[in-house]
C-alpha cells in the first residue's frame, strides 16, 4: 500500500473528498473521550495474570499476540473479548470461568481510573484534558458547516451519555448519542448505521465516520461512507504519535485516512470536504 504522509495524516489510497457529506459519526472512548484512556494496558494486565502460563513462552510475543486479539474486537461490546480470552485458557488447558466474570474483574479494575478522572473533572479540571486532542475543535468546525453529529458507541448507553455530559460534548449531539445495551437481540453497531441512514433519508456517500476500532470503519466502508481511522498512541496523549498495530487493523478495515487525535483539525476538515 502506498499513502502520502504529513507529520499527522496519512491518506490511504481509496480516499476522495466527499463535499457532499451531511452526517458524521463518531465513537466514543479513544475516539472523543479519554475518561477510559488506558483500558488496554488494564485489560492486558488481567488477562497476563489469569492465563495458564507455557514454558519457555517468550513474553514479548504473547503480550503481543494477547493486545492484536484485544484490538481486532474494539468497537464491539467487552464481551467479546472476553468470550475470546475463556477460549484461550481453555487452549492452554486451564478452566475458564464465565466471559461474564472476566467482565466484572475488568470493569471493576477499569472503573477506578474512571472515577478518579470524573472526580477531578467535577472537582475543576478542564474537560478538554480528557478529550482526544483537538476533538472539540474539530466537532465545532464540522457544526459549523452545518454536518449533522452523533455519537455511536459500544459502551452501555447510559454511561456514554453520562461521561459526553460530563467532558461537556453532549450539547453539540442534541441528544443523538447511542450505546450499547444488553437487551435482545444483541446490540450492533451495523443496525444503527442502518438506522441513522433511513431515519435521515441520505446514502452512505453522505455518511462520514471516525473511530479507533475496526467494527465502526468496516460498517462505514459497507455503506458506502468515508472512514477516518483514530489510531493513537495512548502512551503519550498528543504526540502526534500513531499506535502501529491499531493502524495495521483499522487499514485493513478500510479506513480512508488514519490520524493520531485531530490536531490537524483545520487541515483535515478542507480535506474531507474537498475545500480548495
């Protein structure tokens, strides 16, 4: 694959402006909030403690293999991965307990730094410092050519919509912020792609997304729409740094162009709207 680089924006070979897009779709943790920032490291860490080890196992080459199965489910529900990590203790030998249980460890570990971050939100800190750099810039401009915007998120609804209220991101949705559920039938991200397509009356060439897992681009792609890959380097928030293995996968979901977080924000909106 061949693609021209700035020092933040690589443009994928399928990419073309779009000036007639009306809609643009965004996920959620990675994507816009930082509130959950780091739940790989998390999720690594348990799963390196609860796995049945294998002599002479090289570390380096599991951790590797354990975060690219973690990565290729981000955009899906938790249980996934889950669901993924019983069937490897069960590989190895070991006796997984329930994918729901797994959860519940996780989510409980995760909801430490969750609640540490809102607190200092409510106690004062900017916003903006748990937001994915230039990402209100970019909402604002993207409003202000009159885009239509929602949210679009496999995290349960509530929490979704509680954690945009909180890094003030909400206003700008008008309530057009969906999120997982664990009804039935199984909550999809495609279903409501489909949705905000019909309910709204455009084509998928109008539809715009952006999002650092491959379910949200693979549905864009689908559809017909244009797919920005978020893939940033948690390791250093603003850096301007991509995460490699994150840009491997969301390429091989068809994203159009992938960027580090959007500080490239003026940059990238003339570019996807074709502006001269």
């Amino acid at each position: 694959m061949t693609a021209t680089n700035t020092p933040s924006l690589e443009i994928c070979p399928s990419f073309a402006p779009r000036p007639g897009i009306t809609h643009a779709v965004f996920d959620f943790d990675g994507t816009l909030s930082l509130i959950r920032h780091g739940w790989p490291d998390i999720m690594l860490g348990m799963f390196l403690e609860m796995l049945p080890p294998r002599a002479d196992e090289d570390p380096s080459t599991l951790r590797a293999e354990l975060m690219h199965e973690m990565l290729s489910f981000n955009g899906k529900q938790t249980i996934h991965q889950m669901v993924a990590f019983a069937e490897r203790v069960r590989t190895r030998g070991g006796e997984p307990r329930e994918p729901q249980c797994y959860l519940a460890d996780y989510t409980l570990r995760l909801e430490r730094d969750i609640a540490r971050r809102s607190q200092q939100i409510r106690e004062g800190a900017s916003p903006d410092g748990f937001v994915v750099p230039g990402g209100r810039a970019l909402i604002e401009r993207l409003q202000a050519r009159g885009v239509k915007l929602y949210i679009l998120s496999a995290t349960l609804e509530p929490f979704v919509k509680q954690e945009a209220a909180l890094l003030d991101l909400a206003r700008y949705f008008d309530g057009r912020i969906h999120g997982g559920h664990e009804r039935t039938p199984a909550f999809s991200k495609g279903k409501v792609f489909d949705r905000i397509l019909r309910e709204e009356g455009i084509s998928g060439a109008q539809l715009l997304s952006f999002g650092d897992g491959p379910v949200e681009l693979h549905h864009t792609k689908e559809l017909g729409g244009l797919a920005v890959a978020v893939a940033s380097d948690e390791t250093e928030i603003g850096s301007g740094k991509i995460h490699e293995q994150k840009r491997t996968q969301l390429i091989a979901a068809g994203a159009d162009l992938v960027i580090p977080d959007y500080q490239c924000e003026a940059q990238l909106v003339k570019l996807l709207l074709g502006d001269k």
